[in-house]
C-alpha cells in the first residue's frame, strides 16, 4: 500500500460502531487462527515473522505473570498489568525502525522487551529502588510515564524536534524518524492528550497516538468516557483515526508500520486505536472482580492474542512441537532469571534522592540532605544499643 491511502477519509471505509468492535476494526487474524485480508493493510508475513511475533508475545506474558506473582510475594511495591494486551504492544513495538523514539506509560512491558531494554531494568523501578534507570538514548524508549496523559505532549514536542533537526521526508529510510506515544482509553479523557492533538495537528508533527482501549479506565467503563469510538476524535483534531483489532498482532503491526511510515514521509499524525481488553487487573492494588462482570473476561479469553497465533502456525505447518517447547523452555528461563534477579537487585542509597535533583545542588538542598543524613544515622544508634 501507499501512504496516500491512509489519508484523513480513511474511517469512510469502516461502518458504524458495534460493542464489539464492529466492522470498522481491521484485523488480519481471526480469534479462530484464520487469515482474513484488508486491502488497505494487507502484506505477506514470512514464517520468521510469524514465530517471532508468537515468540514475543509469550515472553512477554511471562514478563508479565512473574512480576505479578513478585508482587503478590512483597518483591515489588506494586506492578501493572497487561494481560491480553501482548499484541496490541508487540505488534507496535516491532513496527518501529531504530530511529522511531516511544513514549510509554507504565504497561508498556511488551513495547520495552521489543526496544531491546532488559525487563530486569523495569523490576526496579516497581520494586522502588531507582526512577526507572535506563537510557532512553540507548533504546529510544523513554522512561515509563506515571502521571496520565502527561507523556503525550512529551512525545509531540519530540516529534517536532525531530522535524526541525530534518529527519523527516527525505526520503532516506535510515535517517527519517517517527514517534509514537502510548496511553490508554482512561487517558483520552484528559486535557494533556488533547492538547498534544492540537499541537501534533498544528505543527503536522510526525508522532502516532497509540491508545490501547482496554474497555477500563480502572473502574469506569469506555461507555462513561465517550459517545463515539476513539478513533473518529481523530478528525476533530484534522488527522486520520484507526481501529484496529489490538489482539491482533499482525494487524497492529501493519496498521502502526503504515502510520508510523506516514509520519517519516511528512504527513504528519495518526491516531490508532487498539481495541483490546484488559483480562487482568488494572494494577495489582485493584480488584476488578468489583467493578465489572466475569461473563465478559471470559468472552475475551477467547479472543487470546496469543493462541490465535499458535493455532495459525500449527493449522498451516509453520511450527512443529520443538518449537512451542522451545519458546516454553526460554519462557521458564526467563521466569527464573526474573525471580532470581529481582531479589538480588542492589537497595540504593537512601541519600542518592538528592543527587539529581538539580544541576549544582542549594544551600537549601544541602541542609535538606545534612538533615536527612542525621536522622538516619538515629537508627544506626539505636540498632548498636
């Protein structure tokens, strides 16, 4: 395809709304494992392609569970999780090209494990000993963002860095970059993302909003946050909108590789709504068994990300028995280097808050961290009492 067809009369092809997605939602993999095809998004996927997807995704679940039982276990102070959300994360994430730069939220794991970042690095930012203490140079993968909506404009005035350093449109694919910002359906809610739309919109700016609408925003429904689907805000603000089948990984990937294409090319923002669910809790302090029906947790399951995959590779021959235990047998390596690692992780120095709090540190600062200092030394006294 073209980037002129994923112009802003894109949703013109997609009809009215549904509860269930509806028949605007481009997905190339059924729930069943079958191969569906849209014109506008369709491409070849080689059987690497295919297994990589389906192993990502499954080490990223198990990213996922390890952490939680971690918590569950006092490891971490607290995880959040994104349980049947691997493809919508795993088929962003392997849509970008080395010079792309992603925002996330704090669920990004997937998105993380794709950028390359060691998930141990993200174990200890939950477990509270650092600010999160990656690079984001080193993956173009930025911290994870806490505040809701706020990374968003982040990513837009990034974006429009990159435009005026003249990386986007030339034509050089090693050199054009693109962005893409992560948030939630809960976020759309707030004034920061729509003000990232007015500027992304303004300044044509080369950034993808990718909101990954998982039906909750902690405990208010999608219904209470929007008479519309998503997506179609996009041409409130003058740029196209998409829904995607986010537990769909080869959809998500063809429809964010063609808006993030769009991006470098020039023409500016996209906003790509991932239809999925969050099968899991919105944190681990949240009990969603109070706020929603089980009925419909179960009605997701079905819609898997991940056994869609594993039924399209053993239906077509693409993957034998060896494979699916191989991907086990790295999952439960991985689960073990995860449990192993987390509780090994060094506990910082209690004083080191204060060392990147300014460039030159006050006077002020210092007889704050001289005060500290002294009131933590109390309970060494007392301890040699």
């Amino acid at each position: 395809m073209t980037t002129s067809d994923f112009g802003p009369d894109l949703v013109e092809v997609f009809g009215p709304s549904q509860s269930d997605g509806g028949p605007e939602l481009v997905q190339l993999l059924t729930p069943e494992g079958e191969r569906v095809h849209r014109a506008e998004f369709d491409q070849d996927f080689s059987a690497d392609q295919l297994r990589g997807f389906y192993r990502d995704m499954v080490l990223t679940r198990r990213i996922d569970t390890e952490s939680t039982a971690l918590q569950r276990h006092g490891e971490l102070g607290i995880w959040a999780q994104l349980l049947g959300q691997e493809a919508a994360q795993v088929g962003s994430g392997r849509a970008l090209r080395p010079q792309d730069y992603a925002f996330p939220t704090y669920r990004e794991h997937g998105v993380a494990w794709c950028r390359g970042l060691d998930p141990l690095r993200l174990l200890g930012l939950f477990r509270g000993i650092d600010q999160g203490d990656w690079d984001p140079r080193e993956h173009n993968f930025g911290n994870y963002t806490i505040v809701i909506g706020a990374q968003t404009l982040h990513a837009t005035g990034y974006a429009m860095g990159v435009q005026r350093d003249g990386a986007v449109g030339t034509g050089d694919p090693e050199r054009d970059a693109a962005v893409i910002a992560y948030f939630g359906d809960g976020a759309s809610s707030q004034g920061d993302v729509n003000e990232a739309f007015i500027f992304a919109a303004s300044y044509n700016a080369p950034v993808v909003f990718f909101c990954q609408n998982n039906q909750w925003a902690i405990s208010e429904p999608i219904e209470r946050q929007t008479r519309i689907p998503l997506y179609q805000r996009a041409l409130g603000f003058g740029f196209p909108g998409v829904r995607v089948d986010g537990n769909d990984v080869l959809a998500t990937y063809a429809v964010t590789q063609a808006a993030l294409q769009r991006a470098r090319e020039g023409s500016g923002p996209t906003l790509v709504e991932a239809y999925t669910y969050r099968m899991g809790a919105h944190t681990t302090t949240d009990d969603p068994t109070r706020y929603r029906l089980s009925d419909d947790v179960e009605t997701w399951k079905l819609k898997d990300p991940i056994a869609r995959v594993e039924v399209y590779l053993k239906r077509n021959g693409l993957a034998d028995e060896d494979f699916f235990e191989a991907i086990r047998a790295e999952a439960d390596e991985l689960g073990v280097r995860l449990r192993e690692g987390c509780r090994t992780l060094p506990d910082p120095n209690p004083l080191s808050i204060f060392d990147h709090v300014y460039a030159e540190n006050t006077p002020e600062l210092e007889r704050q961290r001289d005060g500290y200092a002294a009131y933590l030394d109390t309970f060494d006294t007392e301890a040699a009492r």
